[in-house]
C-alpha cells in the first residue's frame, strides 16, 4: 500500500477494516485488499505481485489462494487456477468464491462433468455470480440435465432478480415441458424489464402457460398490429396456439397458412402446432404430412420429431416413431447419452445401468414399465433410477429392483458411473413389440403396505359399508383443460353412500364445497395426511387403499396402472391430445393392461365418454 496521502489514523482504520475482513493483520491485509482491485481491473501482473508473498509468509490465507486463482484465471491457465483455488478449500471448504473460481477452472480444462458439480457446491455455498450461473444452465443442458439445473439455480435466480436469467431458467422449464413453472418465471422477467420486446413475447408466452387465454390474445394482437415488433413469426405461432386452446381449429388454421414467415425455424413450429390442430379434426393424412414438413425445412427435428414420433406411436407405428422420438433431444445432450446406449449390445455388456428419468411423474411411471421388455438381465445388473427426489421413498421396493438416487445429489456429487452404463428411459420405447402389446403391462409398483392398510382402514370408518372411490379431474399443464373435466360431471358416476377420497392435487376447496353441497348423499374427504406434491410414497399407498379410482388421464392413471389397481376408469381425450401410449381404440388400455379407457370422439366434448363411464360403474 503505497498511498501516503492518508494519515495515520485513517490508515490504522483500512487496516482494522481489511485485517477483519481477510483474517490478517497489518500492512498484508491493505496489500490483498489491493490485490482484489488489481484482480478486478484486469491488473493481472499487479495482483500476483500482492498476493504472492502473503501466500508465503500467512500460507492459510485463503484470499491469497484466492487472488492467485484468479489471476491464473484470467490467464487462462486452468490447471494452475484449480490448484491455487483448491488451496484455498483445504483451508475453507465452503467459501464461495473459491468454489466459483475452481468451476471455472474446471471449464477451462475442457471438464464439464468436474465443472458442474463444483457450480452446484458454489450455489449451495452462498455463490450468485451471474456469470456462472448461465454457464451452469448452458452445460446442463448441453448434458440434458435440465431438470435437475433447474431446481439448483431457481433459488439462486429467485435472489438476484436479473431479467435475462428469469428468462433463460423459463426457456430450460419450457424445455422439459415445465409450462406452469415456466409461466412465472417469464412473467418475473417482465416485470422486472417490462419495455424489451423479448420480455413482452416472453410475458404472452407466460399467459399463454398458465392458461390466460383473453389477456394472451390481447397481448398478441397489440404485437402484431405494432409495425416495430421485430419477432412477429413468435406471436404469429402463440396466437394460432390460443386459437387453438380456444376452440378455434378452423380460424387457427386460415392463420397458420395464411401467415408469411421470416424465420423457417418458426415456421418448422408452427407446422407442428398445425398438425396438432389436424389431428383434432380428425385429418390424420395431412397431419402426417405437416408434421414431416415441420422435421425438414430447418433441418433441427427435435419437438417437432418427438411430437411427430408420438402421432406414429399412438397409430401402432413403433419402429419408425421410436425412431423419431429418439431426436426428442438437443445434440449437446445426445453428445453425453446417445441412442446408442439402449441397444442391445450395450445393454447386454453392462453389468450396471443408470436409468434417466425423462419428463413428469406419470410419464415417467409409464416409461419404467419397458423394463419389462428391455434386453437386461435384472437377476445380474445393478439397476439405478435417477429423478425427482419425491420418487425416491416412492419407488422403494419396486418390482424390477432398482435403487432411485436423487437427480440433484446425481449431478453435484462424483459418481461411480461410466459414459456406456447411462440410458435415458424413454430410449427404450424401441424395444415395443406391436404383436404383443402384453410384453410390457401388469403392475410392477410396489406401495407401502403398512401405509395403505393404515389409510384403507381409516377410509372403511368413514365410509360405514359404502365404498371408497378416488377421483381426480383436472390437469394444470398448458393444454391441460383439453383433459380436464368438472368434478360435478365426474361424480355422476359415484354411487349414493359413497366415500369419495380427493386424488386431485392442488387447491380444490371451492369445487369441493360445490360438489358436496349438490351431492348430500356422499362424502368427499380431502386427506390432510397425504399431499402428492410432497409425499408421493404416501399417494401411492392412498391410491392403492381405493375400492374404485375414476380419473382423467394425469399421475393418478399412471399411479393405478403401475400399481395394477384392478378398477379404475379413465377419461381419453382425442386427437394429439391422447397421449401414444394409450393408442387409437379400444376400452382396455394397451399399457398396463389393467385399466378401462372412456375415450373422447370430438375435442372438448366429454358427454359421451362421461355417460359411458357412469354406464358402466353406477348403472
């Protein structure tokens, strides 16, 4: 510190203030605090120069270490920047900035799987560099462990309120088909920054998702018919999207084909938004053909594939729609889990896997059930489950054997696992026989039975002799109301002196208190000690304590079927909106085998299917 205009006393002050904050006494500690404004103006030379001899002379000083690392940082020396900051962690194992230094260091060093984990210790340690953050979500990504990315930085992101990552966390959301989730974060951005065009699409495509059908449309209007709107192609698809959600196939159609694109990776889009709409109108052929044209004129498959993988799936086509459905993925991800994994001679030379969840809670249920089909000697191979943490305690004692680890401790901590021994779950809808759609169906989850025997007898009190019949009627997805129906209508089907147990997550107080007030004659329990949200293990034993479970086609189906519940109704809607592994036809369903399907013949339009369900449990 050479800076004799300050007196005496003012320099006793900096040094109390510095030897407090870095731990060392004296002159070294203005030197360090020098050495960070060196660091921070790029002044590489000048900040080794500073810390350097205090990495000597005070060799536990972590922001010694610290300074060090980054200045090998901005060296580009990574190997020398990991050693300086590792360092400082065997002096302070959870400082922050170290932990930040030594991921990047990690990135330098061409270490994504090093790299990653050390960002999650950093977050977790108090670090908000903004800098990190969105470098964590690009390799995340890159690796197709979105889900867990997202549920690491969201808190972190929460904190900052910083427009552009609020943005980016809502495009991985939107990614992994976390609409609802998605739909707040792009509504923070813009409020945060409500002038940018990128915010203001950004807010319509979060009205959109959480299903604010009038104000999205508005919005939409307002950023067509304003000339300085320069992603005019991005409102045009989400305004022929609301078309759609609103119950106008026709008109979204006259748009869809009517509007001239600027982008064709929009355009790609929107021919998958239109083949959607045709297949609600019942115009299979054309549907195929939007679809085909959606894969090829930007040459980036993706959603458009996995969508279109799907539409050749439900119509009995397993080898050319699983061959579709494997581009569901970005090619960083594929980079770390290629398709190649779930061949049958990778499988076969393993002797552990590592299953990756993929997608929601009840696709997730449907998608385990292909371990069934799977080339995989069971009896020899170590079998790993990674997903959500509510899975863990949920899928305990399973039937095919697999232990379940968290996806968040899978991606912070090191694990034991080579490249080969990954597979993602959905791969294996490759191993679908047609001529023998029975390979993969009967129950195979396992529920705590001390648990359901514990709630069956609680029910049975309350019931009194009547029967015990779950329901569930409501999706909150962004397409979510095409499967939803009333749970008036839904209870036309429940015998008088009947316990209805609420299976519906969420809060439905209001249309619980209508309903018990129209229906006297039953019951309608809202279970206090189970929350689905929370405690998935204890929805699976309630599930599995009902007489009769009738529901729409959400968890609840795809809890019933894993566990081969032997009565339990479900409502199909049509269109894209049946979900492939259901099929086209048919009122026993084609997966697990063991549930009875009510399916829609026009969008939107339940009364049949309803009848038909009331026909046949409460004729």
């Amino acid at each position: 510190m050479t800076d004799t205009a300050l007196s005496r006393k003012d320099r006793r002050v900096m040094i109390a203030k510095a030897a407090k904050a870095y731990g060392i006494k004296g002159q070294e500690s203005l030197d360090l605090h020098e050495a960070y404004q060196a660091l921070g103006q790029n002044n590489v030379m000048k900040a080794v120069q500073l810390a350097h001899p205090i990495t000597l002379s005070h060799p536990k000083s972590v922001h010694a270490w610290i300074v060090m690392g980054g200045a090998a940082l901005a060296q580009r020396e990574g190997a020398t920047a990991e050693a300086f900051f590792q360092r400082a962690l065997d002096f302070a194992p959870s400082e922050s900035a170290a932990l930040v230094g030594l991921a990047k260091a990690h990135v330098l060093q061409v270490q994504p799987e090093q790299a990653v984990q050390v960002a999650a210790r950093a977050f977790a340690a108090g670090a908000t560099e903004k800098g990190l953050i969105a470098l964590y979500m690009e390799l995340m990504s890159e690796m197709g462990r979105i889900q867990a990315a997202t549920e690491i930085v969201a808190p972190v992101i929460a904190d900052l309120n910083d427009a552009h990552l609020c943005l980016r966390l809502a495009e991985m959301l939107i990614d992994i088909e976390e609409t609802g989730k998605a739909a707040y974060w792009l509504d923070r951005a813009w409020r945060l920054s409500p002038e940018p065009e990128i915010y203001r699409i950004g807010r319509l495509r979060g009205l959109v998702y959480g299903r604010r059908h009038e104000a999205a449309e508005q919005l939409a209007d307002e950023l067509l018919a304003d000339p300085k709107t320069q992603d005019r192609d991005t409102v045009a698809v989400y305004k022929v999207l609301l078309m759609r959600l609103t119950g106008r196939p026709e008109a979204a159609l006259e748009l869809a084909e009517s509007y001239e694109f600027a982008s064709a990776e929009r355009y790609g889009e929107m021919r998958g938004v239109v083949a959607n709409i045709l297949q609600d109108l019942g115009r299979e052929p054309e549907a195929d053909a939007a679809y085909v044209e959606g894969m090829h004129v930007t040459g980036t498959p993706l959603k458009v594939a996995k969508a279109y993988g799907a539409y050749l799936m439900r119509r009995g086509d397993f080898a050319q729609g699983s061959e579709q459905f494997s581009n569901r993925l970005e090619v960083g991800a594929r980079r770390y889990i290629p398709y190649e994994n779930s061949a049958p001679e990778n499988l076969s030379a393993q002797d552990r896997i590592v299953w990756i969840g993929e997608q929601g809670i009840g696709d997730q249920l449907a998608l385990l059930s292909l371990l069934k089909v799977a080339p995989v000697d069971t009896a020899r191979v170590a079998m790993s489950l990674v997903t959500d943490a509510r899975l863990v305690k949920g899928l305990a004692g399973n039937g095919f054997g697999f232990d379940v680890i968290d996806r968040r401790i899978f991606t912070s901590e090191p694990q034991q696992v080579t490249p080969k021994q990954l597979v993602y779950i959905g791969d294996l809808v490759r191993y679908i026989d047609p001529a023998d759609r029975a390979a993969h169906q009967g129950g195979w989850l396992s529920p705590d039975m001390a648990r359901m025997q514990h709630l069956r007898d609680k029910y049975d009190r309350l019931a009194k002799g009547g029967p015990v019949i779950g329901v569930a009627w409501a999706s909150g997805s962004m397409m979510g109301h095409l499967r939803s129906v009333k749970l008036m209508d839904l209870l036309e089907s429940v015998p008088e002196g009947a316990l209805v147990v609420n299976l519906q997550y969420g809060d439905c107080k209001v249309a619980i208190e209508a309903a018990q007030k129209a229906r006297p004659g039953v019951t309608i329990l809202q279970d206090p000690e189970i929350d689905q949200m929370k405690d998935l293990a204890g929805f699976f034993a309630q599930v599995a304590a009902m007489d009769r479970v009738l529901t729409i086609d959400n968890t609840t189906a795809h809890v019933a079927g894993a566990l081969g519940h032997p009565d339990t109704h479900v409502l199909i809607p049509t269109g894209s909106e049946c979900m492939w592994y259901w099929g086209l036809e048919g009122t026993r369903d084609p997966w697990y085998g063991n549930l009875t399907l009510y399916r829609q013949e026009k969008l939107g339009q339940w009364d049949k299917p309803l009848s038909m369900m009331r026909q046949t449990v409460c004729p």
